[in-house]
C-alpha cells in the first residue's frame, strides 16, 4: 500500500527519492542482463521478457516473462470472455486429440486452437483451427448456407450448365506461380509454331 493510499500525502522529495531507488534497482538488472521470474521462479536473459509499453527506452518492465505471460494472458481471456478455466479448456482440447474439430488437422507450431463459440447465445462448441473458425464466422454460423456451400462444391453448376467438366489452369487467378505457368505455356506454343 502506498502512503498516498493510506491518507497521507507524500512529498515531491520523497516521491523523486523512491523513482531514484525504483530507477537504480532497473539498471542494476539491466547491468546484469537477466533476472529472475516472479511467476516461475527462473533466471532468464532480458531477451525473455515481453517490452515494456510505457517505458520510452522500450527495455523490458513486466517481472514476468513471455510464457508466463502468454499463460497469464491465456487465463484472463478465458475468464473474461469465455467464462471459462484453462482447465475446461485444456479439456475440450484434449478430448478433440488436439485436432480442429472440423479439418482434423493439428494447429501448426507452437499455436493452439481457437476456441468456438456461437455468437448468439454464447454456446461454446470446441477447438477449431484458426482456418475452420474463420470461415465458420463467414457464413455467421447458418447451417443452410454451410450446406448450400457443401452442396456446390460437390455439384458445381458450371458442369451442369456446360454438360461437361471443364478445367482451367489449377491455382489461385492471378498469383506470380500462375502468370510463370502462362508464359511458360505461350512459349511452348511459339516453339511448336517454330518447328
């Protein structure tokens, strides 16, 4: 508790003295290049903390580092937006084998998955990876348009229209890999005019 919160009031020398002290102990950890973490317990390099926001030299200030952080972090989202622990959580992960619950797929890296929930009413319904989750939230979660989607994907009414598959240049229109495989194929095409 500080003196100010008590009802006393501090004085201007005594405020600068305690910013003295607080500024010499920071450069003493600063001078030795590591410290120890109040959440872990670990001495690690300064490197291993998140930057400090508030400070204009940017040198690190949290007493915690990164994954300490991240966890800390990790919890207070859960808690405030999900109202839910790390542990119910870390559960719904675990009984999904840590794969999204709609690819199947494991998240890559050291990431994990996103946790889904329905806009609506607040539902939450499981772990899907960060693609799944995005285009879930594209269709806003109406099942008829996620059918229809499925749907045309599988009957693609242009081999209706035409009474034929027809096939163009696979990829995505437009991209440099595409634009190498035009210009690849007119020379081909300016070569067998050649001969």
């Amino acid at each position: 508790m500080s003196a100010a919160s008590l009802g006393r009031t501090v004085s201007a020398e005594v405020r600068v003295r305690l910013s003295e002290i607080h500024n010499q102990k920071y450069n003493e950890i600063l001078d030795a290049g590591e410290r120890r973490c109040i959440r872990c317990g670990e001495v690690k390099p300064l490197s291993a903390y998140p930057p400090g926001r508030r400070r204009r030299d940017s040198q690190p200030r949290y007493a915690y580092c990164r994954k300490c952080h991240g966890d800390y972090q990790r919890a207070a989202r859960l808690r405030n937006f999900f109202l839910m622990s790390v542990e119910d959580a870390d559960k719904i992960f675990a009984y999904q084998n840590n794969l999204c619950a709609i690819c199947g797929r494991p998240v890559a890296g050291d990431k994990r998955l996103s946790l889904d929930h329905r806009h609506k009413d607040g539902l939450v319904r499981g772990g899907l990876c960060n693609w799944c989750n995005r285009a879930i939230a594209r269709f806003n979660d109406d099942i008829v348009r996620l059918r229809a989607a499925a749907d045309y994907l599988e009957n693609p009414p242009a081999v209706r229209a035409l009474g034929r598959e027809h096939f163009a240049r696979p990829g995505r229109v437009g991209t440099k890999k595409q634009r190498k495989a035009v210009a690849k194929e007119k020379k081909m095409k300016a070569e067998q005019k050649a001969k």
